[in-house]
C-alpha cells in the first residue's frame, strides 16, 4: 500500500518529526510505500490547495496518516478536508492532540481513524488490514468510527525499541533541513519521562497505558532506551549520507537521567564522531561527575528545564519542585566545566502574576546562562495544567482556536493590564534580563526596560514591530564596545549571549 504522511509545521519551527520517521520505517519494513507532504514555509513555498491535489492524486495513496500537536490541528483539520473534498481515502490522525482526545478528533467528518500512542505497529496494521479489505475496528491504539459512533480500542503496550528499523530519514528532504538548521541534526536516544510536570503530555500518556493495560506505571515500560550501538551506528549513517553537519542535537525528554548509561556514551563518542552535541539534562540528575563527563566527551550545549523562578508556581502549578538554590547549583556546575548553557521558561502562566514573572527575570539574571529560550504558556487538552487553566477561568477559547504555535501570544486571559505585559515581555525578554547586567548597560536596559513597561496600549502596538531591528542594531553598537549582553539569535523567542561564536 501507498501510504502518505501530512505534516502541518506551518508557522511554527523547522523540527524533524520522529514518530514519521520510525511510521514509515516500519511501513517501508513490511513492502508498503510512502511519501511526505512537509508544510513548513521556512523550507518551501507551502503548496496551494491546487497542488497539494495534484500531489495526491499522483501519488494515489491508499492511506493518509498527519501528524500534529494541538497548535497544528486547525491546519490538520484543514487539509483533511480538502483530501475529503475530492477522494475518499482514509486519514488517520497521530501525535499528541489525537493521543489526549480522539474522541474530539472523531466528531469532525474528515478524520476516519485517531492513533492513540506510539504509531509504528498501530498504523502498520491499519496499512495492512485496509489493503486486505478486513475489519478496521478492533486495532489497539486506533479509535475509529462505526455507523456514525465512536469506537474506541485500548492502548497495546509499548513498542519494544529494539525492534524498529533506522528511521527513515529518506522520508524528509534531510539535507535542506540540515542546511536550514544551520548543521545542526537532531537525535533520540530514548523515549519516555518519568516526571509528571502539569503542562506536559507524558503523565497522560502514562495514566492511558497504566488504566487501559492494568499494570502500574513500574511496570509500563514506558522509559526506555535504544542501544548505544544502534546510536553510534545512526550517527554513523548520517555522516556518512549527508553533508555540512556540524553539531548533534539530542532531543531526550532528560539524557542525563541514566548515569550509567550516560558514562558510556560519553566514553565512546569521540570514537564515532568528533561533533559537537548538545543535551537536554534536569536539575536534579545533574552533578560534577555529569558535567565533567559531558565536557570530556565534546558537548557543546546543556539545556535545562527552568519553567518559572517563582518556587511557588513551579511546585504548586508545574509539579517540579525543586529549588532555585538547586537550579544556581546545576548551572554553577555546568559553567565551571566551560558548558554553554541554555534554560527554557514559560511566561503567562495560570495564577501568575507580576511579581513571579519577575522572579524568572531575577532567577535568570543570576544562574546567566549562556542562551534562554522562551514560550508562552499553552494548555493542551486533558493535561493538568489545562485543568488548572479551566477551573481558573483562564481560557480564551476562541483565541486558543486561532493560534498556530506557543510562541507568539497567549490564549489565556489574565485582564488587559497583564495580557498587555506578558506581550510586552514577549518580545523585548533579553533587555529585561541585561538591566539586570553587572556593566555599563544596566543604565542602557533599565531605561529601555521602563520605557517599554510604562507605554500604553496603542504605542505599544506600532513599537513591537520595531523591536528586533533596534535589538539588532544595539547589539551590534554593545559588540564593538565590547559588552557582553544578551541579544536575539535564531528567531524571536530566543537569546544568547553576544560572546557566543557556535
């Protein structure tokens, strides 16, 4: 069978899409063909509805499968239509929207099928029971729809990794994103989380397996890792195939989180390749003997989970407890190897006000780490947060509706006066942590800082256009002056430090 897969990145980071690639993998394993619609204007031109029909039509597929996080899923549900507009071809939706609510998939005409979980046995057997023409109702982890009624099937447990092919990297055009991501490629060494962070899918997806499958969460699974030979071998296979790679990116909920595991990958990665690599690493599974590890094996970039600075709203509404006296220690630890550090917050979330948005400023004004990236707040459906969000009253449906990524606005509502200040900090966040600087730009930044913080509506809204380039041309100014400070690098959510040559 001809199976094609939709991915609606649009308006939204380049990313590489694991789940299609080990899908198709598995597919291409057993016989079946498939092929890629990869909607990202940041890598093409995105196709008129005209000739996204043509492409399907040519490539009369037997099977449609798209793939989208809740952001995604007005463009997912756009383009199925369309496909139902002039074929009949089945589509199923996966990823995360349709894993938290297949049912809400369901209602809508256009979707036949929801993969709930991991999709690389689900989807193959919908392949192949579709093409055999046999009964389609009774797959574990795909809901569907019988006479207008949903059916839905339990979860299957949790795929066995060592028994997938290699991804499928000739499913993407891999080498223009390698080149749009500037040599940077991304990697997983594993699956699973075993933190239960509020405003993250994993503790859902773990109540799923764990109520549908009766065995306690120890029991599940669910954390597991590839071989460190099936990763080397991987590495391997993309130096080899593709060109002007210049660091790995390992995209681990937490690599850091088996030492073991981690000792030994540090002790043979320099054999495999001499890139650079980066990491994501909690501060509670962080130490000296890690850090040293990682500096001695060639990492670049460890990035931490930070969320908030206020102790308060990451105990009582994140569900990560630990400290700021914990987090300053992590980062002390990782710049006393020479690690370039990277820490993700959220802003405007629920039943925070001013004062804790302030306190993620201080907290990264003192930890400095080498960049920070940023977002906004979203509540996906059924997680706790989104819960949280609903009892408080928070939500802003339609604009929730309206919005493509979590980077750009909030569709929560706080009241004019901090939705105002949320955007402000949204766009202008580095000049509120260089004010905090120990040089001669404090004055600098603490005025802009004021200034931003004190206009009004109306003004804002004509100088938050103007932002970047006044960014852009002040860092350049602080550069040549030699100040460090904080500046805008790769996209509008993120800053680094101006001394930062990667």
């Amino acid at each position: 069978m001809k199976v094609l897969f939709i991915y609606p990145n649009i308006n939204s980071q380049v990313g590489f899409n694991f789940g299609l690639a080990f899908v198709s993998a598995m597919l291409k394993a057993h016989g079946h063909t498939t092929k890629l619609l990869n909607l990202n204007e940041k890598l093409d031109r995105l196709p008129a509805d005209e000739e996204i029909r043509t492409f399907i039509e040519d490539f009369k597929p037997g099977l449609v499968g798209i793939s989208a996080v809740t952001p995604q899923y007005r463009s997912a549900v756009k383009i199925a239509r369309l496909i139902k507009s002039f074929s009949n071809i089945p589509i199923v939706l996966g990823g995360v929207h349709a894993t938290l609510v297949p049912e809400e998939v369901l209602k809508e005409d256009c979707f036949d099928f929801a993969c709930v979980g991991e999709g690389e046995e689900a989807v193959l057997e919908l392949a192949e029971r579709l093409e055999k023409g046999q009964d389609t109702t009774t797959i574990a982890n795909i809901w569907t729809k019988k006479v207008g009624r949903v059916v839905p099937n339990n979860v299957r447990p949790f795929v066995n990794l060592s028994i997938l092919p290699r991804k499928d990297y000739l499913l993407f055009n891999m080498q223009k994103l390698i080149d749009t991501e500037d040599g940077w490629v991304r990697l997983m060494t594993s699956r699973g989380c075993p933190f239960r962070c509020t405003y993250c899918f994993n503790h859902r997806i773990v109540d799923r397996y764990r109520q549908e499958t009766g065995k306690p969460p120890s029991e599940l699974g669910y954390i597991r890792q590839h071989s460190l030979e099936e990763v080397f071998e991987e590495i391997e296979y993309l130096q080899s195939n593709y060109q002007r790679i210049r660091m790995f990116i390992f995209d681990d909920d937490v690599f850091t989180l088996d030492k073991d595991y981690l000792k030994e990958f540090c002790q043979h990665y320099r054999s495999v390749t001499q890139f650079p690599f980066v990491v994501n690493a909690h501060i509670r599974a962080f130490d000296e003997e890690r850090a040293r590890m990682l500096k001695e094996a060639g990492c670049a970039i460890v990035k931490f989970g930070i969320e908030s600075g206020s102790e308060r709203i990451r105990r009582e509404v994140l569900h990560r407890p630990m400290t700021n006296a914990e987090i300053e220690k992590a980062f002390g630890l990782a710049h006393k190897y020479g690690l370039h550090t990277s820490a993700f917050i959220m802003i405007g979330l629920p039943y925070e006000g001013k004062k804790e948005v302030m306190e993620t400023v201080e907290l990264l004004a003192r930890i400095r780490p080498g960049r920070f990236r940023w977002s906004i707040f979203y509540p996906f459906p059924r997680t706790e947060a989104y819960e949280l969000s609903l009892k408080g009253g928070y939500i802003d449906f339609e604009k929730m509706q309206s919005l493509e990524n979590f980077t750009e606005a909030s569709c929560l509502n706080f009241g004019q006066e901090h939705n105002l200040f949320i955007s402000k900090l949204q766009r202008t966040f580095p000049w509120f942590i260089n004010r905090y600087s120990s040089n001669s730009i404090v004055g600098l930044y603490s005025t802009l800082a004021k200034t931003i913080e004190d206009m009004p509506a109306e003004a804002w809204k004509d100088f938050s256009g103007k932002v970047s380039t006044i960014d852009r041309e002040l860092s350049i100014l602080l550069k040549k002056a030699h100040f460090k400070h904080y500046a805008f690098r790769y996209n509008s959510f993120t800053a680094v430090t101006s001394d930062w040559e990667g």
